[in-house]
C-alpha cells in the first residue's frame, strides 16, 4: 500500500467512525440499554351496569400504570393542563417528583386554578386567555385532585410518581413501559373513581415482563367544595354573568 492509497484508507475509516457512533446512538435510542427491562400488558377496566353488577368498558384508555420501588430525576419537559370550553385537559397527568407543570387558560373567561391535597396546595388566582399561564412545581409524590373556583364541574388530577416508569393505557387497555432498572417491585394501575389495584413483577435486564390487571371503576366521587370550604353557588348565579 502506497502512502497515496494509505491516506485514502485512514479518511474512509475517519469519515465511517461518526457513522457508527450515530448507529449506535439511534440503536441504544430505539431498543433502550440492554440492562433494562421492559413492562408490558393489559389493564382490563370494568364499570357499573345501571342496574347492579359490572361490564366490561368500551374504552380502556386514561388508567395511569406505574411501577414504585426507584427514584429518577425529573425530566426537564413542562407539560400542559389546559382550561378549555371549562374542561381541564388533559384530566389525568402523571409527572415525575420535581416536575413543573404549567396551567394556560384557553378559555376567554376566567378560570381559578387551586388544589387543597396535603400533598401539595396552592391557588394560582384568576386569569384569562391573553395573560401568561402560571406554573407548579410538585415537589412530593402522590395524587393531585386539582379544580376551578368557579366552575365545580372542572376536575384534573396530577398523579406524581417517583419515577418516569410510567405509561397510560390505549382504548384496548393495553400499555408499555420501556427501560426500568432490574429488579423486584410493585406495579400499580389507577383511574378516578376505581380503588388503585397492585401486583409485584420482577423485571429482567433486556427481558420483556408481560402483566395482566383487572380494575373496577365503581367508587362514587365525593362532590368537592371551593377552595375556602364553601359549597359551589347553584349556576344560575353564573349564567346572568357569563362566567
Ligand atoms: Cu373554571
């Protein structure tokens, strides 16, 4: 090999080194470190019938699974709650501990954003579309009922993990939780209005643990009262004003 050809070697093998270190950062992206596990499965939802008993729900969508046992750092992403047509949306959001939340008002009325949870309390005041949205940060785990002043029918909740192990269920009930650390731990599923619902796994390095839980959706909701305690005026007290 000439020194001409030689030269010619090493900047192919230069040019093919950035190559390989950008296939192997799209391989690790995509299939996760092979030291972690992953959690798949199915979380089977069954509602009241009218008149006694349970049934299977059409849609499955909206449970939160969650595994509990490690802590992770809480990602940088600032998710939204949106006020919209008097709606919180979306009305479940699971977050990481130390996570910020922000909460804009698509609404061109006012909404009063306030939770009194032990967990985490706060009252964000009153404010309309063209302000700037307020933020949260929830500092502790645990779940979040959060509501409008003004409007009783507006509920969310923030459900704060420990973790970003986490995934909410499709319409079929099914979900999937990618990278988990080995090791043995409790994996919960929960929605409004069903007792939360358990089960240990085992996740593997590089193994896929298939689960399979059952949850009822039968609780009553409590009606909940403004953030000073008192009951919500009847509507008609809101209609005259467009509130
Ligand atoms: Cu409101």
């Amino acid at each position: 090999m000439n020194f001409f050809s030689r030269s010619i070697f090493s900047v192919r093998v230069i040019a093919i080194v950035p190559f390989l270190v950008i296939l192997f950062v799209f391989a690790s992206v995509s299939y996760g470190s092979p030291n972690m596990g992953h959690v798949t499965g199915d979380i089977t939802v069954f509602q009241k019938k009218l008149f006694g008993g349970t049934k299977k729900k059409k849609d499955m969508s909206g449970v939160v699974v969650y595994i509990i046992g490690f802590k992770n750092e809480a990602p940088e992403e600032v998710p939204d709650i949106v006020q919209k047509d008097k709606k919180f949306s979306p009305d479940i959001l699971p977050v990481v501990a130390g996570q910020e939340v922000r909460f804009p008002n698509r609404d061109n009325i006012y909404h009063n954003v306030f939770s009194i949870s032990p967990v985490k309390s706060f009252d964000l005041g009153q404010y309309k579309g063209e302000e700037p949205p307020k933020l949260v940060t929830f500092e502790k785990p645990g779940l979040i009922p959060i509501f409008c002043n003004i409007h009783p029918e507006m509920i969310t909740y923030v459900v704060v993990l420990e973790n970003n192990a986490y995934a909410m269920t499709d319409k079929d009930g099914t979900f999937q939780i990618g990278n988990v650390p080995p090791g043995t731990y409790n994996i919960n599923a929960w929605l409004p209005q069903a007792k939360r619902v358990s089960q240990e796994i085992v996740v593997q390095p590089g193994q896929k643990t298939e689960i399979h839980l059952e949850i009822e959706e039968v609780l009553k909701m409590k009606p909940h009262n403004r953030k000073d305690g008192s009951e919500y005026p009847p509507e008609v007290e809101y209609k005259a004003t467009d509130l």
